[in-house]
C-alpha cells in the first residue's frame, strides 16, 4: 500500500515511499522462453511461437503485440515474480538496489546485476533508457486502476512507447487471485507453469495457507495491527483493500481495523500522529518492512511506539508489504506470519 515517506497524502503516495500503505529485481537468471502457452486464466490469455500475444489485463484492456514480448520492463516487485517463472526482463523501475549496493527486498532473487535499473524510487523512470532498450512491453501492478511506479508526469510518454499489461493487487483482489493472474501473464510469456519448481512452489503455498488457518484456530482471539511508520505519522492500514491481509483475512487472521471514516481517500490506511499512535490496541504489529519506512530501532526514538503493547512484548514482525506475487515467494511469508500467530500472546 504505499509509497516514499516523503508523502503519504494518498494511496499511491503512501505505496511508493514505503509507507503505512503500503513496499523485483530483474529475472535475468532464470532466463524467458519465446515459446508460450495457449490460454491461461481466468480473464484470458493467449500467447504463440509465432503470431499475435494478447492479455487481457487487470485494468480491462486486451493488451497486444504481433508475437510473444522479448524485451520485457517491469516494476521490480512484478518482475522478481516473472522471474520466480523463468521469464526474463531486460529493464526494471522500483526499488531495486540498497545503498550499499545489495538488493532491495523487492527484487527478490533475481539478479539485479543484468536488468537495466530505470529508477530505483517512486517517480523516477529514465524514459531514454526505456526507449534504448525497445521494449515490446511494460509490465506493472496495479493498486487503484492506475500503473504502479509509472511517474504521472511521464507516463503518456513512457505508455506510448510499448503496450502495457497490469496485473491487480488491491482493492477487491485477495492474494490468491494475484497469484492466479501473475502467473497467467508470466504463462502467456512463455513459462511453464506445470514444471515442478512451479508445481512445488505452488504446493507449498497451498500447504503454508492451511499452517494459517490452524494457527488462527489454534490461537483464537490475538488482534494484528498493520502500521508504517514515518518521521512525523504512524499509518495504520485497513485489511480491506490490499491483496495479502484480505487473504490472510480469509484464513482467519483478526485485524484491528481503523475507523472507516478516518481513511485516507483511497480507502487504506488512517493517518495518525505519533502521539495518537496508541489509538488502536493490538497483540501483534506487522511494521511495513520497505526501505523507505522506519524500521524497529529508528522506531525507539518515538516514544509512543515504545508503549505499544505489541511493542512491549516483543511482538512486533515485518510485513511484507509490497508482495512478490510468485508462490514460492508468497509461501515464505504465510509460513511466517503463522507462526507469529501461533507464538503470540494476548497483551492488549
């Protein structure tokens, strides 16, 4: 959900820094195939050795190109996932490399060295580099309808130079439907989805969800906040509008939700000073756990974070917040958030 500290006024300020709000890296290892599937999901893909690509994507439009796309861009988040499926891109845009040079959570374990780096925060995007690379397709998540990452100022010149695909990832989307659609696309480019890695990956994610489920069951009653922080606002976000916690939702996690009027007027998260930062009592706090937000011990600065019951007890775990939409890398976090539930004690 989120967006750079810098603003946190809107649901695409608050993802892109990394905030409250909602947090990859380029697949070069893997390496694409030019080969692709017939058909793939729900909404309808279709890709050919030879021949026109079409996908329809998660903003409705029945996205084409005279064959299979060979020269892929992506947001590092999207790209990490294509990656987890074999299929390469040359270029990503997105929080892709640290300051010591490692990395970004984001990008997964794809290997940043060989991808193009476009932009490595929100609202940056070099559309010369873009245009050297000639790119036969840009793809993207998609929050509240528009394309994520894309700088507004440029995106009429970025979008005139390929077909853009985006794949949903808030809103009434759950995590399992992001998979689903992630999956489909990275199919119609050429993957093969019945591979055992694949196979395995998704039989982990499957097993990881029911963990959940018991976890829940097992220890029924502990109450989860989702918070950013930032220098100056602690954002507190509502499970209802962003993929992973209606999944979690679903299986049975208990959310502390904030008030629905006090909602940011994308509907996801509600702003509060930090010293209103204890308004909403939890047992468990998901800290957003991307680069640009404040992490665990700059947070001991803040006073009232440190009175936090949650924080009090030693309760506190990262949250995933910007998803790579990959089974194999969404099992990771369901296995963990199970057993911070499963290890959690009632303190609010």
């Amino acid at each position: 959900m989120p967006k750079p500290r810098t603003s946190f006024l809107t649901r695409r300020g608050l993802i892109a820094t990394g905030g409250a709000l909602g947090l990859v890296a380029a697949l070069a290892a893997c390496g694409g195939s030019d080969k692709a599937k017939d058909g793939a999901g729900d909404k309808g893909s279709t890709a050919a050795a030879s021949g026109p690509w079409i996908f329809k994507d998660d903003l409705g439009k029945d996205v084409t190109a005279k064959s299979t796309p060979k020269n892929i861009v992506a947001f590092t988040g999207t790209a990490a996932a294509l990656s987890d499926y074999g299929v390469r891109v040359k270029g990503v845009f997105g929080p892709t490399k640290l300051a010591d040079g490692k990395p970004d959570p984001q990008a997964g374990t794809m290997d940043i060295s060989k991808v193009e780096i476009l932009g490595n925060v929100y609202d940056e995007f070099n559309v010369e580099k873009y245009a050297a690379l000639q790119p036969d397709l840009l793809v993207t998540n998609t929050w509240d309808g528009t394309y994520w990452y894309v700088p507004e100022a440029s995106k009429d010149k970025i979008l005139k130079l390929a077909p853009a695909a985006a794949v949903g990832v808030g809103g009434n989307v759950s995590m399992d439907t992001a998979l689903t659609r992630t999956a489909d696309l990275a199919k119609s480019l050429g993957a093969d989805l019945s591979a055992k890695k694949t196979a395995d990956a998704k039989a982990r994610f499957e097993a990881a969800s029911a963990k959940l489920r018991e976890a829940t069951k097992a220890n029924p009653g502990v109450k989860v906040l989702v918070g950013s922080g930032a220098d100056q606002m602690f954002y507190v976000s509502t499970p209802k509008t962003s993929a992973d916690l209606k999944y979690f939702e679903s299986l049975g996690v208990e959310f502390v939700s904030p008030e629905q009027d006090k909602l940011d007027a994308g509907g996801f998260f509600e702003s509060l000073s930090w010293e209103n930062a204890g308004k909403y009592k939890a047992d468990v706090v998901l800290l957003d756990n991307r680069s640009a937000t404040l992490q665990p011990e700059a947070l001991k600065a803040k006073p009232t974070w440190a009175e936090l019951p949650a924080v009090k007890a030693g309760q506190v775990a990262p949250r995933v917040t910007e998803p790579i939409y990959s089974y194999d890398k969404c099992a990771q976090i369901l296995e963990d958030l199970a057993k911070t539930i499963q290890n959690a004690k009632k303190v609010s």
